[in-house]
C-alpha cells in the first residue's frame, strides 16, 4: 500500500489515474478497469481519486461480472463497496448478465431477486430515475 500523503507517492497516484481515464477513453476498458483495481488496491481507505465511485462502472463495461460479486460478498476485502448504490445495481446487473450466459445457477436467483428488491427499497429515487432513463414502466412517477 502506498500512503498518498507523502507528497513523492501523489505522482505516482496522478499518473496511474490519468492513465485509467486515458484507458477509458480510448475504447480499452479492460485496461482501465485492471489499472482502476490497481488504484483502488494502493490506497483503499483514503481512496483519494473516487475509484470506488468509477469502478462498478468500468467492471461492467469490461464484462467483469463475476469480480462484482466476488470482489463485494460479505468476506471480501471491499465488502464495504456493497454499500455504495452503483454498486448495489452493478450486482444486480451482474446476475442477470450471469444468468443470462448460464454461468449462475437457478438456486442464486432467488437470493438475485431478493437483492434486487432490497436495492430498490434502499435507494428508490435512483431507481426511479433508473426505469425513467431505460424507457421501463408508463407508470412509474
């Protein structure tokens, strides 16, 4: 881990996120999402460029599905990702993506769906907005 206090670490911290955001915006999220984990993993308690904030979006732009829901169960050392609303409806994404290449088995549905209702109930007006942005449900609102 690196302490990004320490005035020599800030340019190396500085030069891997312009290298994530420059990964991103040249079409290779596979590359920006690996040097996102990297970022993450050097400073995880500070986390001074809001990687937590960038990475549910880079893992599900780089088909890395099965990293959000391993990298955000309960013993994981970024369980505490899972209370983040991106990240609650990342892992839902992520099941149904799962499911929908079988690589999820039926018994985990059940377990999907009931997150999915929680995640809904904890943070309504962001589903809301949600269903209003992906055209689902004439009446909602």
């Amino acid at each position: 881990r690196m302490d990004f206090k320490k005035p020599s670490n800030q340019c190396m911290f500085h030069a891997i996120a312009k290298y994530m955001y420059s990964c991103d915006t040249r079409g290779c999220p596979r590359a920006a999402f690996e040097v996102a984990k990297l970022l993450l993993m050097m400073d995880p308690e500070t986390d001074p460029y809001g990687v937590f904030l960038y990475i549910d979006f880079a893992a599900i732009r780089a088909d890395q599905f099965s990293w959000i829901l391993q990298a955000t169960e309960s013993s994981a050392p970024l369980s505490t990702l899972s209370k983040l609303p991106g990240i609650r409806f990342a892992r839902i994404a992520a099941h149904a993506e799962l499911h929908a290449a079988g690589e999820q088995a039926s018994a985990s549905i059940a377990e999907a769906e009931a997150e999915a209702i929680t995640t809904i109930l904890c943070h309504p007006l962001l589903a809301e907005k949600l269903l209003r942005q992906a055209d689902i449900g004439k009446s909602v609102g």
